[in-house]
C-alpha cells in the first residue's frame, strides 16, 4: 500500500516528494517483474473510453488522465447518487448533499466546473445550480462510467474545466443483440433498507436493434453510527427508456427517450423535499469509412426538467424548470502528412426559470457556440497531441430582473507528449490553457438559500476564469496489472468562489435572515461570489493486481491543496481531505471476494470561518458467486459490507457535514443475471 502523507512545512504541494518517488517507483515494479520472464496472467480486455476524441482509444492511449469505471466495479460500489458511486475513485470525492443529491468533485474542483454527461452529451440538469440538485444520470443500466480528471474543455466546454464525469449506457444499441437478452438486476440493504430493481431487454430484428430499460431505487431514512436515523434521507428514483438503432455494416443512427423521476429528502434542518422528472429525447450516430473519413460522430439531445422543492407541510416552495437543447458533431480524418485530425462543433442552449420562495436566480437563456479541433502524431518514440477549441457563452436574463447580459468569448488549447516505455506503460506530459465563463448563479443569485443555509449574493460583475493546468502521469495496463500516478498543478486567473463575509468586522462570518439582515438567532451563512487567484496543486495513485485466479490487491492515494495565492488569503473552502485505501481480492472458479479499509485523513486545511473536519477509517468488504448456467448466461450473487466498523464518518466537502454523517454499518444482498 502507498500513501501520500500531508507535509505541514510546505505550503504548496501536500506531500512529501520522497513518497511520491517511492509511489512512482512501486507503479512501475510490475514493469521490471515482466522484464524477468516471469509468466504473466491471461491478458485483459482493452476498454475503450467513448469520450476519448479519436476512435478506439483505449485507457492506455488516451493523454488525457482518466479511468474507466466497469460493470464489476459498479456492481460493488453503486449508490443512489453519481457523486456517491464514484467516491472510491481516486481524485474523485462527493459533494455529500444527502444520498439523493450528491454530484462528483474531481481533484478539488465541483459544481459548475465538472460537467456530467450520458454518452457523451450533457444531463442538462441544473446540478450546478445548487448541491441539493440531483445529476440526472442513472448509473443502475450504466455499461461503464468515464472519468476525465482535469480539463476536459476542448472537447466538452468551458463546463469541463474541472474534468468530466460520462455515463456510458446502451439506451441507443450501438450493435446487435445476440438474440433476445434480459438483463436484470436486484438488491436490498439494511441501513439504508434499500429497495433496487433494474432490467433491461435487448433485441434485434434485421437492420433494426431495439433496447428497453426500466429501473426503481427506493431507501428509507438510514441509519448513522451515532446518532440514530438521519430524519428526511429517503429516497426513491425511477429511470425509463426506449431505443431503437439502424445498424450498418459500418455503423449506426438510433433515438431513444427517457424519463428519470426522482423525489428524495435534504436532511438539513429545515428538511426540504425535492420532486424532479427529467424527460430527455436523444439522437446518436457514428458512421466509420465515409467519403474519405475515418470516422463521424453526430449526436443530439432534447432536455425538458422540472423539480419542485417541498416544505415540510408538504407545500410547494419553489419550482425550477429548465429546457435545454445540444447537438454535437466532429469527423476523424484520415492520417495527412501523418497527422490525425478531429474537427467538431458543439452548440447548447437551455432556458431556466425559478418561481416561488426561494427565486434567488431569475430567469435566464444561455446559448454557447463552439468549435474545436484535435490532432495527434507519432513522434519520435511517442506521440504528441494537440488541441484547440474557440467558445462563445453568452447569459440573457430576463428583461423584469434589471441584470446585464454577459457575453464571454473562451479560448482553449492543449498540448500533451505520451512517452511510450513499452506496448503496456507510457509516461505522459501535458499542459492546457482552459477558460470558463461564469455560472447564472455566480453572476445573478441574490437571496436565502436554505438549502445550504447560506444568502448568496452574485456578482454581474465577474470575469471568466482562466486555468493553467501541467499534469504529469504514468500509466500500465499489462495482464493482471494495472497503475495510474499522476501530479498535476492548476493556477486558476480570476477563480470564482462564495466567500463568507465579515461585515462588522468581529472576526465571525456574518449570520442573516432570509431578508439578508444581520439580527440575533440568524441562521444563513452570508456569501458573496467573487474572482480571485487560486491555485490547486495533487497528486494521486491506484495500482492494481487482479488475476484471473487467487490473490491480487488494488489500492490508492490522492491528495489535493487548494490555496487563495495571495499573502495570508488562506485556502478555498470545502476542499477534498487526503485519502489512502487498500484491499485484497480472492478468485476461484466463480467465487470472488475482497475485504479492504479507505482511510480519510483529517482536513485542517480550512478557509476562513471554517471548521476542520475529523478523520475516519471505513472498512468495506464483498463476497460474490457467478453461476453460469448456460453460454453468456450468468447470475452474479452477492453480499456486500459498507463501513463495516461503525465508524462515524463526515465528508468535509458537504455543506452538511455537521448535520448528515453517512450511513452506517450496512449489508447488502443482491443478484445481478444476464438471461
């Protein structure tokens, strides 16, 4: 197990760069041991990331840092929420905004700068808006999910800032089904007296693939370690779609449709409900070997999204609404003077509206128009890759809210060299210049949020951020070993946050009413966004030995500082604490399990009128029976442990972490079968 520790002396990288070297060294061990003759396991499958933009890129190839979340490892680790599935993931945390609403942060950076996507085109949700807003992915009928640590904007937007979060599901058929297949899978716990349900059916008829999926998650109020049940955590979600795709011989166009319903609790003390539906139409398409291309790609989307939130009374506070647009397109050149290029446009609308108590942003339409361009080359015992994207964001509010439109013009580009050391490990070198225009809540919020407790005062004001980001990273997919390292540094111009305010100076942040007056008993943190300078500086480690039988192990380690970069400013607020995790894993035949702890260090590293948050140590474990009962027809059972120790466990990041401790000790029991 490697661990990067925290080094109170240095002010800006968090770890000591002797263990960085250590950690570096252990990654590239599986290298040296295959250099010896040692025989090696069955070779794994290569796994394709989608949001890659050249075709058949896999984990290997792609110099953009990220990782491919499979099957296996989201049959372990779903939960009700994309931020609470992918928390094992390292670099990637949770915003913890109760189990219902908790969105990803990747390497320290959330909301409006880490943008969520299903096959490649984005939620169009407003969980940006708020963290007691849900993403509107269901991870429950995903085939992977893709992450892209750092900047993902040449491709995805100034959204992507922070990095990408895309589900990957088989809504649309991409292929043929080898005859009619049901794919079904069922649990329940018992903190959280979970009730899922999922299926999914697939079938073909001459050119014409069809697909159907249908799923119903249900939890009660959990149970915490300490304290009893956490009042107002509830939640219950129901996904549904239809597909249907034309497959030719050397590609296809399909539609599909969807409705996500959800109505889940925001376990604050003023225990707001939120009801959501989200009905989506989509269009995807990929054609391979066309009028002298490579590759294209084409694919739209039709977002129509509702939620209420609900008093305790059951009555209905505020109602936000979006109607949001996308389409999307690039082609893949054939190699020119042995370059190949990827050139596309993306274009988005939305139009968002609140009406009712809590309308603390007015209505307001986005549009954004972009193109961008990627090209790569083999050079020298590598390979460069290049890329450039030009975007233009402009936010209309509503003519009765009396708030100037804003208009940003975004330049982007990127530059990356991938070393390869042999057929299995590469050495990459990146830098990016990415730039975000400012969110609608960023720009116009003025008001109470009860939600999070705060009044939040926008600022019509702000310029748009501009980030500075150099990622150095290893990777090895070689048999049964696997390794990804990575250090990475992000200097961000103009970085937008809220900051707390001291208005009278007494060295406590000012607390208001929902009138925004400072008065006795007042319970709103009061906030103003503004720009500042910041820098990010981390790094991160998982390494792996997974054999196809007998003893292997998986562990990781990341670590992020956030810091204002002025004298004395401090750090930003609600940053990710370091982490280290490790576990062992046992195959045979169709048995598998594992047993393993994640340890969360303490954060200390607080902003201003900020607390620190204690450390926990969380210890999971699973054991599974695959039972093959005829050829590709298999049903996984399991049982899985969660925080096994009853530790009480607060997520520093969460806006609710001195009220909502996740859940406790719980045991899952489930099946998934292929049919």
């Amino acid at each position: 197990m490697i661990a990067f520790l925290s080094d109170p002396q240095s002010p800006a990288f968090p770890f000591r760069t002797s263990l960085l070297c250590a950690a570096l060294m252990a990654a590239l061990s599986p290298l040296a041991v295959q250099g010896q003759g040692q025989p090696a396991p069955a070779q794994v499958d290569k796994v394709i990331v989608t949001a890659s933009p050249f075709a058949d890129q896999d984990e290997l190839q792609a110099v953009q840092p990220g990782v491919v979340v499979g099957k296996e490892a989201l049959l372990r680790d779903r939960a009700a929420s994309l931020g609470d599935t992918l928390t094992m993931q390292a670099g990637v945390q949770s915003s913890s905004f109760g189990p219902g609403a908790s969105r990803p942060i990747i390497r320290g950076l959330d909301g409006p700068r880490v943008k969520t996507a299903e096959n490649g085109v984005g939620t169009m949700d407003v969980g940006t808006i708020s963290p007691d807003h849900a993403v509107t992915a269901e991870t429950l009928g995903a085939r992977q999910i893709e992450i892209l640590r750092g900047p993902a904007t040449l491709l995805y937007g100034s959204g992507a800032i922070g990095g990408l979060v895309n589900v990957v599901t088989d809504r649309i058929p991409q292929s043929h089904s080898d005859g009619l297949r049901l794919l079904s899978d069922a649990r329940v716990s018992s903190a959280e007296r979970t009730r899922d349900l999922g299926a999914q059916l697939r079938d073909s008829v001459g050119s014409i693939a069809f697909t159907g999926e249908y799923s119903d998650r249900r939890t009660s109020d959990y149970q915490t370690a300490r304290y009893g049940t956490l009042s107002n955590s509830a939640t219950a979600t129901r996904n549904a779609s239809v597909g249907a795709s034309y497959i030719l011989n050397n590609g296809f166009v399909g539609i599909g449709v969807n409705r996500f319903q959800s109505a889940y609790g925001i376990p604050s003390p003023d225990a707001v409900s939120i009801n959501m539906k989200r009905d989506r139409a989509e269009l995807l398409g990929e054609l391979n070997d066309v009028i002298g291309l490579e590759r294209i790609r084409f694919s739209a989307a039709n977002n129509h999204y509702q939620h209420a939130e609900l008093e305790p009374t059951g009555a209905v506070g505020t109602v936000f609404r979006n109607k949001s647009s996308s389409a999307r397109f690039d082609l893949q050149t054939r190699p020119i003077a042995g370059w190949r290029t990827v050139l596309g446009a993306n274009f988005e609308q939305g139009k968002f509206s609140a009406v009712g108590e809590e309308t603390i942003v007015p209505q307001t339409d986005t549009k954004s128009q972009a193109l961008f361009a990627v090209t790569e080359r083999h050079l020298g015992p590598g390979r460069v890759e290049i890329g450039v994207r030009s975007e233009n964001v402009r936010h209309t509010p509503g003519t009765n809210a009396a708030l100037p439109e804003r208009n940003f013009s975004l330049a982007s580009g990127s530059i990356a060299y991938q070393y390869l050391l042999t057929s299995s490990s590469a050495i990459t070198a990146g830098f990016s210049h990415a730039e975000r225009a400012p969110a609608i809540e960023e720009l116009y919020s003025k008001g109470a949020h009860i939600a999070t407790l705060t009044y939040d005062l926008g600022n019509a004001q702000l310029a748009k951020e501009r980030s500075q980001n150099f990622d150095l990273s290893y990777k090895l997919q070689s048999h049964a070993w696997s390794a990804r390292a990575s250090v990475y540094s992000n200097t961000i111009k103009n970085f937008i946050y809220g900051a707390s305010v001291d208005q009278n100076h007494d060295g406590v942040a000012d607390r208001v009413n929902a009138a925004g007056e400072m008065v006795t008993g007042a319970e709103l943190l009061k906030r103003e966004f503004k720009n500042v300078n910041a820098r990010l500086n981390g790094a991160e480690l998982s390494l792996a030995y997974t054999p196809t039988q007998g003893i292997g192990f998986t562990s990781m380690a990341d670590t992020v500082r956030g810091s204002i970069a002025c004298i004395e400013c401090g750090n930003l607020p609600r940053m990710s604490p370091s982490r280290i995790g490790g576990k062992l894993t046992w195959r045979s035949g169709g048995w598998y399990a594992d047993g393993g702890a994640l340890h969360v260090f303490k954060q200390d590293r607080i902003a201003a009128f900020e607390t620190a948050t204690p450390g926990y140590t969380r210890i999971d474990a699973s054991l599974r029976y695959r039972w093959a009962y005829s050829t590709n027809r298999n049903a996984d059972f399991y049982l899985l442990g969660k925080n096994l120790s009853n530790r009480d466990m607060r997520v520093h990041t969460s806006f609710l972490k001195d009220f909502a401790p996740l859940p406790g000790r719980s045991v899952f029991v489930g099946v998934a079968a292929t049919y």
